[in-house]
C-alpha cells in the first residue's frame, strides 16, 4: 500500500515509522526539514495520566507505554529517561526559605526560596527526551524500512471523485497514493483550502536550552515566578539526559507564517525567559544558551487532537490538533492511524472523540497567515 504523509514533524514521523514497519510505502512530504517547527522546540516532557478524566486519557497511557517500548526498539538515540516532576512557586511575597524536609521533596537544583507545592509525578508516570532527535530517529528507522523523504510544497490532493489519489507539489508533481495523511501541525490550515477541516490554531511560545556547568538530576519542574513588580510567569523546566536543560513558558504574539522557517523569537522574549530561568535555577545564571527559538503548537477549539478520515475524501486522513501533547502521543496517535488505514481498526484507542467532523469546518475566506 503506498502512503503520502504529509508534514515531517513527530506526528508525522511517528505515523511513517509505525506504517513502514507493517509494511506500508511510505513518503514524507516535509516543506522545510524533519523536525523543524514544534517538534523540534518542545519541552519532550512526557506524562501517563495528566489527560486523565479527559477522552485523551486512553491515548496518553497507550502513547507512555508506546514511548518506553519504541526507546528499546529504537536504541535510545535521543535521550529518553524517567523523570521526577515537581510544581513549585517563588515570590517576593512568601518571606520564608523552605524547610529541608521540603527541600527533599522537590528538585534540588531550584533556588533555595522556592516552595515546593507537590510531587506531580513519579518515574512511572513522567518521563523526558530530545523531541528533535526523537523525530529524526522516527524518520531514520523509517527510511531503513520502507520510507523516502521528500523536501518540497504541497498544494493539493489529487483526486479520482471523491477518492483521493495523490498528492501535487508546487513544483507540478504528483505524488500517486492509495492514502494521504495530513499531519502539518498548525499548517493544516492550508489544507482547509481544499478539504472540510474544522479550524487549526497556532498557540506560539518562546523556549531556551541552557548548557550548565554541570549536570543536573533527572528533574522536570512546572513553576510559578512572581516579580517584585507582580508579574507571574508559569515556566516548564525540563533536565536533559544530555546535560541541557529546557526552559519554556513566555508567550508570543506573532501571527502564523506561511513558511515554517520564518518563525523567530519575538524582541526581548529569549532576555526576559533567561531572567525567569536564572532566577529559579541559579545554576543557569552562568550557563551558555545553546539555542533561543520560538514555535507554534498546534491547538483546537475544544482542546483535543483531530485524528481520523476527512469526511467526503475516501483515503484522506488527519492527524493534528495534540496542543502541548504531541511529543507524548504521538506514537499511540501512529498506531491507532495505521490501523485504521491498513486494516480499518484502531486497535485499543477509540479515535471517536477526535473524528475531524466533531467540529464545524474552516471557511477558507477567512485564514489569516503571515506571508512568507
């Protein structure tokens, strides 16, 4: 069966890896390159039951457990390790250091005035890897299997009626497939062109990698920092296995551009973040910022992912929608796709609450993108 997949970031790369290895032709279609926009810019934090009570839920503990199996089978190329969480809050206003036993609970690498709150998970619930290398490793096995990669635009599904049967590239190329899989993260607004897809927003945000001195335990902190002038900023921080350590939570304001590659940081975003950073882990203060870079998750109206056929294009698929969730269920999101397409199943995950159709679709009159 030859399968087009559409867009290079880690859902995409997921679904080629999970496709090739049943035995699927698969190509990639990727404008810019493998892990460029999000899923090379995410945290790579990774939790079993936060979507708990949500119709996430069976998709996040499939995609954990995916995640430790595929770090065997894949070699562990990128990082992946369990992880201790921790919430934690530092404001002018507390007035108090934490006592030691409170210091044994949380990260220990936090400033000495930041309060800890409570353990958020544990290492059977939390875990963290190099989202980009994760994604590049995806492609990698792919390609040893069945897959090729090509770098180039897309502008349409070709189509036989309603069934669709390829892919065009604006260079006039046509692509043949007996399935097409849109996986363009906040990019399937293009696609609202040309098939009924409820619309994609791009929530932006700012990120750091740091490169201390020396190298910090396996900890991942969600934290709240008030200012002395009363602003609050809620950043993620997240110790690599690598010795980096990943430091999100700025927002940014830009409007989504057409071309991934011209997504920048905003004027002084990477300044205020590295201030919020060196404030709750001193052991920053004197690192090297080994990358400043910004993003655009991929979110919904109601929050969750768009998983499943596009309604009225027999062999057009969607996968896209996963916010801040992509790196964790991506691999569950792959399994539960490839079996619909290959075999008309979704195995274990029901994909019902995420069926393209659940929300009104975009009128394309209405897109607003950056040009370029």
């Amino acid at each position: 069966m030859r399968i087009v997949v559409c867009g290079g970031g880690v859902i995409g790369a997921a679904l080629a890896y999970e496709l090739s290895r049943q035995g699927a032709d698969v190509t990639v279609i990727e404008r810019w390159r493998v892990g460029g926009a999000a899923s090379g810019k995410s945290g790579g934090f990774l939790a079993k039951d936060w979507c708990d009570g949500t119709p996430v839920e069976a998709l996040a503990h499939r995609s954990f457990a995916l995640h430790e199996a595929w770090a065997e089978s894949l070699g562990d190329t990128y990082g992946y390790r369990k992880v201790d969480t921790f919430s934690a809050v530092k404001s002018p206003r507390t007035g108090k250091a934490p006592s030691v036993d409170t210091r044994r609970q949380m990260a220990t690498w936090l400033a000495g005035d930041a309060i800890h709150r409570r353990q958020l998970g544990n290492e059977e619930t939390t875990a963290a890897l190099d989202p980009e290398r994760f994604t590049n490793a995806l492609v990698a096995a792919a390609i040893s299997h069945r897959t090729s990669v090509r770098i180039a635009a897309m502008t349409d599904v070709a189509r036989d009626g309603e069934k669709v049967v390829g892919v065009r590239l604006a260079n006039g190329e046509t692509i043949a497939a007996d399935s097409v899989v849109l996986a363009l993260g906040p990019w399937s607004l293009l696609a609202s062109k040309w098939a009924p897809l409820p619309p994609i927003y791009g929530l932006k945000g700012h990120s750091l990698i740091f490169k201390p001195t020396r190298t910090l335990p396996a900890h991942a902190v969600f934290a709240e920092l008030e200012t002395a002038d009363g602003d609050i900023h809620a950043p993620e921080i997240v110790s690599r296995a690598d010795g980096t350590v990943y430091v999100c939570g700025l927002p940014g304001h830009d409007a989504l551009p057409v071309d991934p590659a011209r997504v920048t940081t905003e004027a002084g975003a990477s300044e205020l973040l590295r201030d919020i950073a060196t404030t709750l882990v001193p052991d920053l203060a004197g690192a090297a910022i080994v990358r400043e870079q910004a993003c655009f998750r991929p979110v919904t109206r109601d929050g969750m992912p768009i998983i499943g056929p596009i309604p009225g294009n027999t062999g057009l698929f969607v996968a896209t929608g996963h916010s801040v969730w992509g790196m964790l269920n991506a691999p569950g999101t792959a399994e539960a796709l490839a079996g619909l397409i290959l075999n008309g199943t979704s195995g274990g995950v029901d994909l019902g609450p995420f069926a393209p159709d659940r929300l009104e679709p975009l009128d394309p009159d209405t897109l607003e993108m950056r040009s370029g």
